[in-house]
C-alpha cells in the first residue's frame, strides 16, 4: 500500500509528529518515549527471581524468591521487561481502558527479548464478556496478536474463557486475590489443541499471581504441558509488603 512507503510515512511524521506515549511532547520516532520520560522506565534484570521474574536484592544470580520456594505457582515461568511503577500504569491503563492501542508496537518491543523459545502457542487471559462488551477489545488479545504476528507463533484466544465476573482486583490481599478467581476460569478445547504442548499466557500486568495461576491451572487440567506467563510489566511489593 502507498501509505506504508517510507515517503509516505515521512509525509505522515512532518504532518502529524510522533509524541511521546507519556507526555505528548513531540519525538523522533513513533512508539517511543522522550529523552525526560525514558529514564522513568525500570527495566527488570538479573538478579531475579528464575520463576516469577520479581527483582532480587542481596544475591548474585538469578533463583527463586522465598514466596515461590514457600508457594510455587502453577505456571512454569514468569516473564516481563519492566516494573510496574507509576510511569508504566499511566502506559497501560491508557493502553487497556481508553483506546490506547496504538502503544502495543511499543509494549512489543520491550517484551519480544522476553519471549521463551520453547512455545507452541499463545493464549490470552480472557476478559468476561460483559467487560469485552463495555472496552470492545481484550488488551491481551492485542498483544498476543503483535507477539503471535512477528515469532510465526500461533494464537487461539477462544481455548480460555472467563465465566465468572470477578471483582477488582485491586487493593486485594492475595489470599483475597485467590479466592476472588476460584473456578473463573474454564478451557473449551474440543480439538485438543493443548495435548502436551507449551502454552505462552499473556496478560499486561503480573502483580500476585493469582490471575496467571488460575488461567495455567485451567489449561494445564485441559492437557498443556506447561503455561509460561508473558506480561508488560512485573508487580513489585512496597515496603509495606503490598504489590
């Protein structure tokens, strides 16, 4: 198509500049931030936790926290670029409640150095079907297709539905969290697609775990070998011990 030319989309730029996804201050390139916002990102690496990515402090390498040793989670592994602060909330809450779509180039660009290689296919946390109805997409879908688009990975984002709507998570504890999605969740798989294959769960925002466990639980009782989680962003627990 000639939109998607290079003059095209140089004409494009000069007529409607690319702004920064935080503070629309006028950038270089599209799906970025600016030189000030940049720096407000905190990208998550070693050491971390090997199985639900949190930072670790006081150790040299990457291994599992005392909460996974204490109550390993269902899915496999956890994975995500950023922490999830302040700056990263504005990001996705924009992305997921107000037609912020446009930011899901950028968000790929920080997951796809995070996506395990061992993956046979994506699945999306599903939303219930009265908030599909309310936002019109599931921000987990669009993500799944962008990943599922550049690795040749295919998505279904139909196996997993949310029957139950729960409340907000929110301001939960996580046993509170836990209860909260107890049997939210179920598989329809009538062709048996998830017989021993490895399952990539994407979702924005990994905080207690709840979420994730509960989806990988669902698939793993349909047959999937194992549920990986993809997300944006990694909760962090404050110094009161909440994420």
């Amino acid at each position: 198509m000639i939109f998607n030319t290079p003059f095209a989309q140089a004409v494009i730029n000069f007529l409607l500049p690319p702004q920064c996804a935080l503070c629309r201050e006028i950038t270089k390139q599209p799906y970025t931030l600016c030189g000030d916002c940049w720096p407000k990102l905190k990208f998550i690496t070693s050491p971390k936790c090997s199985v639900c990515c949190v930072p670790l402090d006081n150790v040299d390498h990457d291994m599992p926290c005392a909460d996974c040793l204490k109550f390993p989670p269902v899915f496999s592994k956890a994975y995500a670029p950023l922490i999830y602060n302040d700056s990263v909330k504005k990001l996705v809450l924009r992305y997921k409640n107000y037609d912020g779509l446009h930011l899901g180039p950028m968000f790929f660009g920080w997951m796809q150095r995070c996506i395990p290689e061992d993956i046979n296919i994506i699945v999306p946390v599903p939303l219930h079907w009265w908030r599909f109805f309310t936002r019109q997409y599931n921000q987990a879908t669009e993500l799944g297709k962008l990943i599922a688009k550049h690795t040749n990975i295919s998505i279904n984002s139909s196996l997993l539905k949310r029957v139950k709507a729960t409340a907000s998570q929110g301001h939960k504890s996580k046993l509170l969290r836990y209860e909260n999605l107890k049997d939210a969740f179920v598989v329809t798989d009538t062709k048996n697609i998830l017989q021993k294959i490895n399952v990539l769960l994407i979702d924005d925002v990994l905080t207690s775990g709840a979420t994730a466990n509960a989806c990988a639980q669902a698939l793993l009782n349909a047959g999937a070998a194992k549920v990986d989680v993809l997300t944006i962003a990694r909760a962090v627990k404050d110094n009161n011990g909440t994420p």
